[in-house]
C-alpha cells in the first residue's frame, strides 16, 4: 500500500494550496492509512492535520521541509519524539536569528539535532536536485553521502517523485543510480502540494503572490502542469511499476514513524513554592486567606465550594497552574496595573479567593463545571484583562522574564484570506489595473450583513466588470477558492503559552513582527487541541480608562477610589442606565443595548450582567430578547420549555440567555454529561463549528427523545441551544464585564470629566467617535478647553476653572502632530513661555511645517500672542513665515541665544491682513485638523432654519407620544447593518441636544442607498416609535441636508 | 499689445460632439475606456442636472435613462485642438499653442482688416461654431489675462488696459491655476478670490509664498506681462495631403508619397535631424456597398476607414528615397482596402547617425540597407515571420516570439577578443529537434495505456520504442490555455509506393525515426510535434 509521505498544505505559506483537512479528506475517501505533512520551515498545519486525522482514524506523520543555507530544503520525517523535539528546536534557533518569515538551518546544526529524524533526498527543492543541477551525478553522489553522515545510512531515503516531466525523470534515473550504488532504499512520494487538480489555479496565483510576479510575467515559475494533486495507491503504483519497491518502502516507512502529537510531552511549569511546601499546599493557604476577606470565616457555603474546587484541582494537579496565574496577578497588583480575571474563570471561587476574578461566584451560583471538569482532560481557562497598551506589555515582559525567553511565547493568530485581501492579491496576479482593485476591493465584504443578492458577482457588475471576461471570471473563482486559506502568521492578541522545560521542544518559535515577543507556530485553538495551556493576557481599552481615571482622580480631586468596593446600588447609575444615558460605558453604550436599557430598566447588578448578555447575537436570533423583556415587565407569566427546567431558567424568567444555562439544559433534558456539555460549549464557541453542531444537534434529541422531551418542547430547546451556536456570553463572563460595565458607568456619573479625559486618551475604543464623547460630555455640563500650545499637554487632562474641572484638550488630537515634537513643546515652555510662533520654531527645531500649520488651524497657537483677537488665520499667516527657511545671508548662527532671535527682524505677533474664520470656517478646521470640536455642534448653527422647517431635535422626540410623524435631522454618527437584523439599517443621528435614532427598512435602504451611505448630514422623515421610552424614527424618507462641509466623523460598521 | 485668447470648455465632450453634433441635444457622458473598468470623465449639463457625475463607472451612468454613453476619443480630441489652432493661424500667424483647449492668438493691428476687438471676438466664436466648437474668447492686453478671463467668463469679454483686475477679482483663484501646496495655503488662509489674494500685501506675500506667490499676486491683478510662446506647427513634423479624387493605385499614390516624404525630409535636414519612426495614415474612401440607406452613408461618410501603419527605422533617415522604397513595400504587404482620400505622414525626429570608420574592423552591413532587406524578405514571407526567434518563459511547447532583429551594439568585447561564432554558455551536446508547424494530425493505437501503431499523413508504423507521456498545461486564465500530453515514439514505418510523396514536410526519409506525438487535450485529438535529428 502506497503512503503519501511528502505533501504540503496551505500552511506551507502560498506554497501549498489546500488545507490539512483537505488533504486528510481525500486520504481517508481512498483507502490509504497515513500520511506525512512536510510544511516548509514549520510545522504550522500539523495540528489540524492531526485532529483531522484522528476522526477518520488515519495515521497522521509530522515532519517538515527545512531551508539550508544552500537554499535547498532538507524533507526531515519525525520517527520518535526525541525527533520531534529536534525538529522543534531546529525550527525555533533558524527562525530566532533571522527576520520574521525566514531563516536557514546551517549543516553543522543539522547534524547536531537529526537524532530521530528521517531525511528523503527531496523533489525539486530538496538537496539531491540541487547537486545533480550543480554537478551532475558525481556531485549528487557526494550529496546524498553527506546526509548519511549526518542522519546516519538507515535514515535516508532516496526520494523518487514522477509528475510527468522530463527533467524530473533524467533526474530520477540519476536518483536510482545513487540509490543503487549506495544501497540506499527508494521512495516513491508525489510532492503533494493541493488536494485536487483545480486547485493548481489557487497554486500558481500563490506563487505569483510570494515572488511579486503577475501570471503573464511568472512564466516557469508556475506549475507545468496539475499533477502535484493527491494520488492514491492505484495512480501511484502504475506511475512506479518499474520500481515496487520505491513503492513498497512508503508503508515500511511509515510503519517506523511512530510519533504522533498525542505523544508531545508537554509540561506546565511548577510554581517555585518557599520552604519546601507543597505547591497545593501553598495554593491552599493562599486561598484560604482570600476565602476570608472575601467571604469572612463564617460562610460555609463558600467554604464548601472552595473545597471541592481544590479538591479537584488537587486530583487533577493543576495547583501550579492556578498559582501561576496568581502570580501574574500579584505581580500587576504590585505594580498598579489594574487587572481582572473573566471568562469561565469566574465560575471558580478559588479564582475570586486567589483575587484573580472579582465576580463571587458563590453568590451568583456560578456553575463551576463550566470551569474546569474532571471528564474534560484539558487545562482550565483563565483569561486576564489588562490596560491596553504599555501596562499590558509590562505584564507579558514579565512572564517572558520568568519563564525565560524559551519557556514562554504568545500564541500565533493564523491570518487567513479574507474578501478583501484576497481581491487586491488576486487582481494584482490577474494584472487588474490598480484603480479597479482597489475599487473592488472596497466594494467586497463591506456592510455587515450580506442580503440574498449581496453576492461577489453582483459587486463585480457594479464595479462595472465584465463577467463574460474569461480573466474577470477566473478572478471571481479565484477569490472564493481562497477564502479562509492561511497568509501568514500573526500574533495573537494576548495569548501566552509557558511550559516547564524548553518550549521550544514542544512547538517551534518564531520572532513576533513586534519586537521582544516570540510566538508559537500553532494558534491558540490548535494549542488548545493540544493540551498546552493558555493564559489570556488581553488588553482592554476600558481597563485602561478605569485606571487612569482612578489617577486623575486621586491627583486632582484627591480621592481614593477602589473600585473593589464602588457603592453598589448607587442611584445615579441606574437612572442613567434606565434613561439611557450610557454613551462611553464599557459595553453598555451601543444603539442596541440604549433601545433595550428603558425596557430593561437595570434596578440591580444582576439586571447589568443580564443587559451585557442579552444584547449578543445568540439571545437574538433565538428571539430569547423580548420574551425575557416582556417577562420582566410583568406583561407576560415565565413559562418554561419544560417542567425540568424550571430551576436552571428561573432567574432569567424561563429565558436561557447564558451559555451555563444552556449546557444544564442538555445535561438535565439531554441527559448530556458534564464532558458533552464541554463538547456543546467548544462547539459554540469554536469558529468551525457548523459541522460540530449538526452531530452536537443529532446526540442532543437522542437524548432528549428518550427521556420523552418530543414534539414542540424539542424543537424549542433545540432552537434555543442551536441559536447560542451565533454566539452568546457565559454567565461568569458577562458578570465579568457587568463589573467593568459598573465602574464606567459610576464613574461617568461621578467623576465625568477624569472619565471623559481618559476616554479621549485611549481612542479608538467604544462605539463612538471623540467627537460624540465631547458633545455627549458637553451636555452633561462638562467643559472643555481648546487645545493650546501654552497649556495643551500630548494627552487631554483636567484644568481647575472656578472651583470645577474642564477637560484641556490634548495635542495627541492634532492630527499629523508627532507626539516627540508635542512632548519637546511641554518641555520647552516648561523651561520659559514661547513669546510668539517664530520663538516656537526656533526652540523645538524639530517640527515640521505641517504640523505648525496642523497646530494654527487648529487654534492651538492663537493664545501665543499677546494681541487681542488674534486669530487662527493670523497664525496661519505667521507660520507660513515662520516655517520659511531664511536664505543663508538672514539666518541666524545656531549660538545665538533664542531669547535673542525672539522677534530678530521681524513682527511675529502682528496680526495679519487675512480674515477671521467664520464659524462655518472654523468647524470645517476644527474636524478636518482634530475631528472633535469643542464649539457648537454643527447642527446649533441651524437650528432657526430647521425648526422653520418644522425639524424636531433629538431631545424634543422623548416627549412625544408613539405614532407621531416627525422629521429629525442630524449629522450621522453611525451607520449599522447587523448581520441579525434581517437587512434593517440603524442610523444614530447627533444634534445639538442629543442622539436621534432611526431604523430603515431593506427596501428604503435599497432606495437611497447612496444618500444613506455617502452624506454626512440627513433628514429623516417617518413615524415615531416610543416603545417604553425606547425612541426611533421609522424612516420613509431621506434626504440629504446641507449643514456643513466639515467632515463629522462616524462610526459605519462595514 | 493686445492678445486674444480662445478657451474651449469641457473640450473633451465637445470634441465627440463636433464629430456627432446630435449630441448636442441630449445628455452626454464621455467614459475612458480602459476595460475592464470604465469611468466617465466629462458630462455635459443635461447629464450632469440628470445626476450623473464625473468618475462614476459605466455601468451607473447606463442607469440614467436618456443619457448617450460615448468613448473619450484621443483623435477627434486632436483634430478638435488642430481646429482650434487652425482658427487661431486663420486670424493670425503669431498664436501661443498654450493647452489642448486654450490658445493665444495676438491681434494688434487687425483692427483696419476685421473691425473692433469687440468684432474680431466676434468673429472667432463665430469660425469656432463653424468648426462644430463652442467657446469663450476674451481679449486683453496681457495674454493670461485674456487667458483667465477666457477660462472665467461665457461669450466674448474685452479688457480696456486697466479694467483687468476689475474683471479678474471676481474669479476664484483657482482659476490661476496655483500648484496644490499653495492652493491648500489659500484656502486656509480663506483667500477664495482674485480680489482677495490681490489685496494681500505682496512683500508680506513673498516672504510666505516667495516668487511663486509674488506670480501669483500679479497675475491676480492682471498685471503679469510675458511674452507669447510662438507656437511652431513644425515640431510634429507632420505632412498631410488631402485628395480631391481618391487614389487606389500604387503608382500614382507612390508619387504623392514621393512630394510628401521629399517636403519632409528637408524640413528634417533643416534642422539637422532623422525620421526614427515613420507613420503612414491614410483616410480611405467609405464604401457605399453595404449601406441600407443614403443617411446611412452619409453617416458612414462622417467616419471614414484609417490606414495606419508605423514603419521603425534602425537609425534615424532623412533619406526620402530610401523612405519611399520601404513604404512602397509595406504597402504591397498591407494594401489599403479602399481608395485613399488623405494621406498624413508623420516623422518622428531624432538626431541622425553618427559613425566615424574603423580601419581595422570588417565594415558591416549598412542599417538603412539592413532595414530595406528585411522589409524585402517580410514582403514576401510576411509581417511576424522575419526577425531573431527566441523562446519565451513558458511551459507552452514550441512557443516562440520573433524579435526585431537588430545589429548587436556591441560587436566586440571590450578586451578586443572577438568571440566564436559557436561558443556557449551551455557547450554540451543536444539532440537538435524540427519543429513541424503546424503539428501534423496523427492516429495513435494503444496497448496497456501505451502507443503501439501510429499514422499520420498517409504513413504508417509500428512502435519500438516509447518515452512518456510529458504533460503539460497553463495559461487556464487567458482565452487560449493549453493541455497536452506528449510522447517520444520510435517509429518504423513501413514502405508504401507514395510514401516520397507525402513526406513535404521532411526532408529526409529514414525507415525509422524518432518522433514527438502529442495529445492535445481540448482539441481532443493526436499531432506530430516534430522529428529529432
């Protein structure tokens, strides 16, 4: 029986064109037992290829192509795990030293690590061609008795591949002659590099891709013909039939390769425990002392839980895990990073006692099953939230610096083709000219959601494409053919695997793009397939907000704030809640979740922890939303899919609206265990899930059928636990965020602007754009300062003006401004005040034209002189100027004092003969050069004329009754499509008095598309729907208002 | 001094019209048309109050019902700019060639021919609608002045000496037409008009914006003198004879071209230069045959057939015999299908040859002669098929290009050590191979997959021997992809009677030879690719 040993997948980077599922799948549909995946310089695609395999119960052999110095690759083969770890740390020293994406293996260091590998003399790339290429037979000869050196006689194989070209078989012949002259034993591979003959077209593209060439200029570089497809023992043995034995030696071969990834060896690192405890031991103590400050001495319960959390994780020794995690934790604690545990995490009360989570778990009745499960077999997940940018780094530098630079990496994040990038990689190998590539791909994969005609064929004829073009067709083929196909590696978010002993032993690092980082090969999904465990390190922008707030806070208005303990039930949080109020709270803020908040009318934490879950594309679709609010309201009774339910659904009123819930469901009407609930969890959860489900679906009404759950109940329960498959929070995890959602929202009400100022400092986060946050602010009687080159700092921070704090707004809004020259400017006026623009030039050298330009329109220089009334246009008109080099003869000698060249020869600070701006003028400047305003809002200057026309504000439409025919106009500020909205568009439209929201129908959306889509300004007409203070406008009709030409921004989720 | 200026809006648009003047009656939007994407690049006013805009692609535009779709023509672009030109020359001989839809022309002293300025005006909008163009003239005494104005005002606009800035002030400064940079410098400082930029003081000007500025100021006064940049019609080197009675013969047609090329040779020795390239063009003479009606062939007649063809030249020629030899040739390769009713020759001009002998170097072929052969040989074995062959990258079997074949630069290596005729990179031996083209069909039978018997062109033979197959296939995006799968087959054949006769294609006749077969997988059928040696 033929086994294909040498094939490559999509993980080969642009040098293979299927994925290992693929290439399982037509293994497995010919008969054949096993197969080698031999991807170039790693080992990327051998998970997937592993899992694929084990289903079909295929043997799935690791091995990879390594680049020599030379060029050439040696095809290595894993015959034990002691290869394996070769192969890794060959791997991780070649990719370490070089730049990210290459790296060569040196011979010496091969010879060092070949114990355990196996080495074919190669195809085209491998080293026997090289040397025949190079010099002829003799040459090759020498070759091949070099690798016995290095990997000893018994481990070479002479490798004979035959895909019907001439060349190739002069050089097997060569091959056969070696074989025969060394004794070497033959092997007959096909250099698998795609799973079917018409994904050679996928092939050529990616080769075109890799060497920057387009399909008419690659000439030979492209495959001569289809034949590196997968070929089955029949195919092979009448390729091979003058040479049995090249054949008969595969399945020799591959009965000696007996590692496989079951077999990895990994270890989590053990946790250095002072005085000789017991890592248990000390895990034990330190959650004992966390029991009692959380939950005092007298709290059984939680004593009970603890308990048996610590009992299980004894039995399943995983103290060391838990205390790592500890340490992390304690580690931000010392240094003042804010940190918080969530995910399912927060089911355990060992983590809320360890301060890893801040949600109680035992008060919440958290299922910790969900957490960690005797059954499961895989490490337990705990995901920690961080400040986003420099603290979070400080975090990750730690581990590194603990576990050492080969015990710890991040985890890779697979960055596959998508719409868009396959269209400009692909039209530039069809040689589309680049205006009508990049019109396409703007035009593919941009709203959310996709209606029936929403196809690529239909944005090709409106991108005005041929589609009778033979080109333009196989351009269309070709960018659904890649779809989802591996690019590149990136790095991932925050994910960091640790493991006792040499990482690098266990899967191949590589240097991330960023410096100081280092990456695993395999994603944090493979890694999980994998059994090695994951810490989620993940920045948050709203954990960077609560920290600098809790700064500003304590320097400002010398207030201790600890957000552990923030007032519970603080009235003005939930009446902003319940009005909802909630522009820039963590979660809470999004158009959807401010027309549920009314409804909801949030009363407690839980309500939050509810609001945060029910606005999810899970609860949604499976239409769970507005039962639960009508539940709520009391304007229908809880009703439950069944009597069993009752207890798991009675606190979310019969209404499954987390994942917990869900998984109880199939354990209490399914009679699922705790392992199959984990299954129908990862199935939810996992991105490749559709398959899984339909299996998870079969089992769920097997199981629900026998315990009599038939008819009407089933299909409930199955609709419900289905729909979570579109995504859904787990109870912990919106508990989590409910917390985080708690604190922005208290210290929004409490202190707005440390809260505003921080918010504006960590942009982009959130649903809105800086500008609405200023207005929103503005509204809540919050002022702010312009930005000033006399007072401005890089960051927007509080000033004291009679007894109240305003929000300078900071130079990092002036766009184009580099932050090292704003920085040099605080310094400077630091040492003494800038008397005029020209004394600003001359101290801080280096800024450029642009950005003193930038700075003048933007108002920033006004306040450096001293004329009254001086104006933006005279700054422009003085740094026009002042910006002029002098020639040689009027420059001044660089050791002339600059308080001596202040005003040499020249008036810096007269004003000019150019006009002040108007307001029109200034608002264009102030959002083309900063995009916020800290004047009116537009919509203010107008407001006579519009209400002349009978236009009714944001405000105006909360007093009206529901039904009523209103027009509203505003500046859009966001435009939405969700992908569950069944093709409706939400518009938010921002005046002067607040936010107006307007729901348009397919068909009205169909009709004015372009309106909708490219003005800044609208006026909408329609009904008034006020459904329990919830307020939108139902459109009928749209038109686009001329109000301003400057450029409001807004938030479209495309 | 006074200048007219003559400024043809939308010019792209109008010069479709003028070819078309029934477009004039509705909505028009041009496109350029560069496939697959085309976008429109000029509309008139009925199309743009229609909502069409300019770089919408094709397919919105087609949305607009009543809108005429046409393709931007670079020709009738030209021949609309010749026209305008023509004009100018018609009025006066001193004319600035200043944009494809501007010109200056200078009309001092015509006042006793042609009347007031107002007149004169007149006059040029009045020759401007008779060559199917509308536009603007203005008149000044400074020629960007009368430019601007042209650009800024509809009709005829005369400027008395000291009105200019009057007039210029209320135009926006844009139409100075300012580099971006200071664009962008304008309208921040919200400097929107002439008037406003004429008001800024010009030393402060200077200091910001330098000369360019200081330009800038004086031409928004009006106040900018310079003088008229002589347009010289001679630089295209173009001569252009239109016929009054269609020509079809060779002869005859070789005469005129004889005039043309002699006029344009010495306008080339003149000044001191070479044709490099010669193109030929020729209007020819619609036929009636085919049209329905007598509209129809008068619309036919409105857009008669072109002969275009571009004769390169090794070395720039002034030689008009020699140019005349090289195009009789080419027009007994390539008749024109038609009479010939306007002929333009065009030279492309470039410095003539230099060479200065070698006493101890064998003298080479002479290029203009070289060039002449070849064009002797491409008559007869036709266009494509004379040159240097050389292979292309590419896995398509026995595909080929035929490149120009030119004298090598370089005939000697530096050190003086001429190289052998037959050194190669690559000295080892291979099997020289005859291609037959076109491959000769042929019948193949097999057994267990391999070829046993094959015929082709009334012969038949048995196979000794088999290498292959050999596939190949690509090209799968283009019209024209291939797949192939080939085959060395030693052939014996057997004798029959006629077999000397049928072998045309080869030359020699063994009993047996060794064969290249190959079957070609989408015309689904067996061919001999050709026979080693």
């Amino acid at each position: 029986m033929y086994i294909e040993l040498h094939a490559r997948s999509a993980f080969s980077f642009l040098e293979g064109a299927s994925v290992p599922e693929e290439l399982v799948q037509v293994c497995a549909e010919r008969g054949m037992p096993a197969m080698a995946l031999l991807d170039r310089d790693g080992v990327y695609g051998s998970p997937r290829f592993h899992g694929a395999a084990k289903k079909h119960s295929l043997r799935a052999h690791v091995g990879a192509e390594v680049t020599s110095v030379a060029e050439w690759r040696y095809p290595l083969l894993v015959e034990s795990r002691a290869g394996y770890q070769n192969l890794c740390r060959l791997l991780t020293q070649m990719k370490l030293r070089a730049k990210k994406g290459e790296g060569k293996i040196r011979a010496e260091e091969m010879a060092e690590m070949s114990g355990g590998l196996i080495c074919l003399t190669g195809g085209q790339e491998g080293p026997l061609v090289h040397a025949l290429t190079e010099g002829g037979i003799e040459r090759g000869l020498k070759s091949v008795e070099q690798l016995c050196r290095t990997f000893g006689r018994e481990n070479v194989y002479v490798e004979l591949q035959r895909h019907f070209c001439r060349e190739e078989e002069a050089r097997n012949q060569a091959a056969v002659q070696i074989a025969r002259r060394l004794k070497l034993p033959l092997l007959a591979t096909n250099g698998v590099s795609f799973a079917c003959p018409q994904q050679r077209e996928v092939l050529d593209v990616f080769t075109c891709i890799r060497r920057h060439q387009t399909l008419s200029t690659a000439g030979r570089l492209l495959s001569a013909n289809s034949e590196r497809r997968f070929k089955a023992h029949e195919e092979m043995s009448q390729l091979f039939f003058d040479l049995p034995e090249a054949l008969a030696n595969t399945e020799i071969l591959s009965s000696r390769l007996q590692f496989t990834l079951n077999d990895l060896g990994y270890q989590f690192p053990v946790y250095p425990v002072p005085n000789g405890e017991s890592q248990m031991h000390f895990l034990r103590q330190r959650t004992l002392d966390g029991m009692i400050h959380n939950y005092g001495s007298e709290n059984e319960r939680a004593r009970q839980q603890i308990d048996r959390e610590l009992a299980l994780i004894e039995k399943l020794d995983l103290a060391g895990y838990f205390l790592i995690v500890w340490d992390i934790v304690r580690f931000c604690r010392e240094q003042n990073i804010l940190v918080q545990g969530r995910g399912s995490a927060a089911n355990s009360a060992v983590c809320y006692s360890l301060g890893i989570t801040a949600v109680d778990p035992v008060g919440m009745d958290l299922l910790f099953e969900r957490f960690l499960s005797e059954e499961r077999g895989e490490w337990p997940d705990i995901d920690l939230d961080l400040p986003s940018g420099d603290q979070r780094e400080r975090a990750i530098q730690y581990v590194y610096e603990r576990y050492g630079k080969r015990g710890a990496a991040m985890t890779a994040n697979v960055i596959t083709y998508r719409r868009r990038s396959a269209a400009r990689e692909i039209g530039k190998a069809l040689e589309l000219d680049p205006e009508t590539i990049d019109r396409l791909t703007a035009l593919v994969g941009s709203w959310e959601y996709k209606d029936p005609s929403d196809t690529l064929e239909r944005h090709f004829r409106d991108a005005g494409l041929d589609l009778q073009h033979r080109r333009i067709r196989k351009f269309l083929e070709l960018c659904h053919a890649v779809q989802d196909l591996p690019r590149h590696l990136g790095q991932h978010s925050g994910g960091m695997v640790v493991c006792q002993g040499q990482l690098d032993s266990v899967v191949p690092l590589e240097p991330a793009a960023m410096a100081g980082r280092v990456v695993v090969q395999w994603d944090k999904e493979d890694c999980a397939d994998m059994g090695i465990v994951k810490i989620d390190l993940l920045g948050l922008g709203m954990m960077a907000v609560l920290e600098e707030s809790l700064e500003t806070i304590r320097k400002c208005h010398g207030d201790e704030i600890d957000l552990g303990h923030l007032p519970q039930e603080d009235s003005a949080v939930y009446t902003a809640l319940q009005n909802a109020d909630t522009v820039g709270m963590f979660q809470i803020e999004s158009r959807a979740q401010m027309s549920c908040l009314p409804r909801l009318q949030p009363r407690c934490f839980y309500d939050i922890v509810v609001q945060v879950a029910i606005i999810r594309p899970g609860p949604i679709v499976g239409n769970m939303v507005h039962p639960y609010l009508k539940r709520r309201q009391d304007r229908e009774p809880p009703e439950y899919f069944h009597p069993s339910l009752e207890p798991i659904l009675k606190r979310t009123l019969g209404v499954p609206l987390f994942q917990e819930q869900l998984l109880r469901m199939a354990m209490i009407a399914a009679g699922f265990t705790g392992g199959e609930a984990e299954e129908l969890r990862r199935a939810m959860g996992f991105k490749r899930s559709e398959a899984r489900m339909k299996e998870i679906e079969v089992k769920l009404r097997r199981g629900m059928t026998a315990k009599g759950i038939i008819g009407e109940t089933q299909e409930q329960i199955v609709q419900s636990i289905t729909s979570f498959a579109l995504y859904g929070f787990p109870e912990s995890h919106a508990a989590s965020f409910a917390l985080i959602a708690y604190a922005s929202a208290w210290l929004k009400c409490h202190y707005l602007a440390a809260f505003t100022a921080a918010m504006l400092n960590h942009q982009p986060m959130g649903f809105y754009r800086p500008a609405t946050l200023v207005k929103d602010a503005q509204r809540h009687g919050l002022k702010f300062k312009p930005i000033d080159v006399t007072r401005s700092e890089w960051e927007c921070r509080l000033e004291k003006i009679s007894e109240k704090f305003a929000v300078r707004v900071g130079m990092r809004y002036i766009k184009g401004l580099r932050q090292e020259t704003a920085l040099e400017i605080v310094r400077q006026r630091g040492i003494h005040s800038f008397r005029s623009i020209e004394d600003l030039k001359q101290r801080v050298p280096e800024i450029q034209k642009h950005e003193l330009t930038a700075l003048a329109e933007a108002g920033a220089l006004n306040f450096l002189s001293n004329q009254r009334g001086f104006h933006r246009r005279d700054a422009l008109w003085q740094v026009e100027r002042a910006a002029r080099r002098p020639g040689p003869l009027l420059e001044i000698p660089e050791a002339t004092p600059s308080t001596d060249r202040v005003g040499c020869g020249s008036p810096a600070t007269e004003p000019s003969p150019l006009r002040r701006m108007s307001d029109e003028e200034r608002l264009v400047a102030d959002f083309r050069g900063t995009g916020i305003t800290v004047g009116p809002h537009p919509m203010a200057y107008r407001r006579a004329e519009m209400k002349k026309l009978g236009i009714r504000t944001a405000i105006d439409l909360t007093k009206l009754p529901d039904g009523t025919h209103v027009q509203v106009a505003g500046a859009v500020i966001a435009r939405q499509r969700p992908g569950t909205a069944k093709g409706f568009v939400f518009l938010s439209l921002e005046d002067e008095t607040g936010i107006a929201n307007a729901i348009l129908t397919p068909q009205l959306f169909a009709q004015d598309h372009t309106t909708v889509v490219h003005n800044q300004f609208l006026l909408i007409e329609g009904t008034l729907q006020n459904q329990e203070n919830a307020v939108s406008v139902k459109a009928q009709r749209i038109k686009p208002l001329m109000i301003s030409r400057a450029e409001t921004p807004s938030h479209d989720f495309h | 001094m006074a200048f007219a200026s003559i400024f043809v809006p939308n010019f792209l648009l109008q010069a479709v019209v003028r070819a078309e003047p029934a477009l004039h009656e509705c909505g028009l939007a041009l496109i350029d048309q560069s496939p697959p994407l085309s976008r429109v690049v000029a509309i008139d006013e009925t199309a743009a109050q229609m909502g069409v805009e300019i770089g919408m692609t094709k397919t919105d535009a087609e949305q607009f019902a009543g809108v005429k779709i046409r393709p931007r023509s670079p020709a009738q672009e030209k021949a609309a700019h010749a026209a305008l030109l023509d004009i100018g020359w018609s009025i006066s001989p001193r004319i600035e060639d200043t944009a494809q839809d501007a010109i200056v022309l200078v009309i001092s002293g015509l006042t006793s021919l042609m009347g007031v300025e107002k007149e004169i005006g007149a006059r040029l909008i009045e020759r401007l609608t008779a060559c199917g163009l509308r536009g603007n003239v203005a008149i000044a005494s400074n020629i960007d002045t009368a430019l601007i104005v042209a650009r800024g005002f509809a009709g005829v606009t005369v400027i008395s000496p000291g009105e200019e800035s009057q007039y210029l002030s209320r135009l926006s400064v844009r139409a100075l037409s300012p580099p971006d940079e200071t664009a962008e410098i304008l309208d921040r400082w919200g400097v929107e008009t002439c008037a406003d930029l004429a008001r800024l003081p010009i030393l402060d000007l200077s200091e910001r914006l330098g000369q360019e500025g200081v330009g800038l100021h004086i031409l928004a006064r009006g106040a900018f003198a310079r003088s008229l940049v002589i347009a010289e019609p001679a630089h295209s080197f173009e001569e252009e004879m239109e016929l009054d009675e269609a020509v079809e013969e060779l002869e005859p047609l070789s005469f005129l071209l004889g005039r043309l090329l002699d006029q344009l040779c010495a306008r080339l020795t003149a000044r001191s230069l070479g044709a490099a390239a010669l193109r030929v063009r020729f209007e020819l003479q619609p036929s009636f045959e085919n049209a329905v009606d007598i509209q129809e062939a008068f619309r036919t007649q409105k857009q008669p057939g072109l002969y275009d063809k571009q004769i390169q030249l090794p070395v720039p020629v002034r030689d008009s015999k020699m140019l005349l030899k090289l195009l009789r040739l080419r027009l007994q390769r390539n008749p024109p299908d038609a009479p010939i009713q306007k002929i333009t020759l065009a030279a492309d001009a470039a410095r003539p040859r230099t060479i200065e002998g070698n006493l101890f170097l064998p003298s080479i072929l002479d290029p203009e002669k070289l060039e002449l052969t070849i064009a002797r040989i491409a008559h007869v074995v036709g266009e494509g098929n004379v040159g240097s062959p050389s292979l292309t990258d590419t896995y398509r079997p026995g595909d080929f290009q035929m490149r120009r074949f030119r004298i090598p630069q370089e005939t000697f290596r530096t050190n003086g050590v001429r190289p052998m005729a037959n050194e190669r990179a690559d000295s080892r031996m291979s099997a020289g191979f005859r291609v037959f083209r076109p491959a000769v069909p042929a019948t193949l039978a097999f057994d267990r997959g391999c070829p046993t018997h094959v015929a082709f062109q009334g012969l038949r033979g048995d196979v000794s021997a088999a290498a292959g197959p050999w596939r190949t296939s690509g090209d799968w995006w283009r019209e024209d992809p291939w797949e192939q799968e080939e085959w060395d087959l030693e052939i014996h054949f057997q004798e029959t009677a006629d077999r000397r006769d049928r072998l045309s294609f080869d030359g020699f006749h063994p009993h047996r030879g060794i064969y290249r077969l190959y079957y070609d997988s989408l015309r689904r059928g067996w061919f001999v690719r050709g026979v080693y040696d």
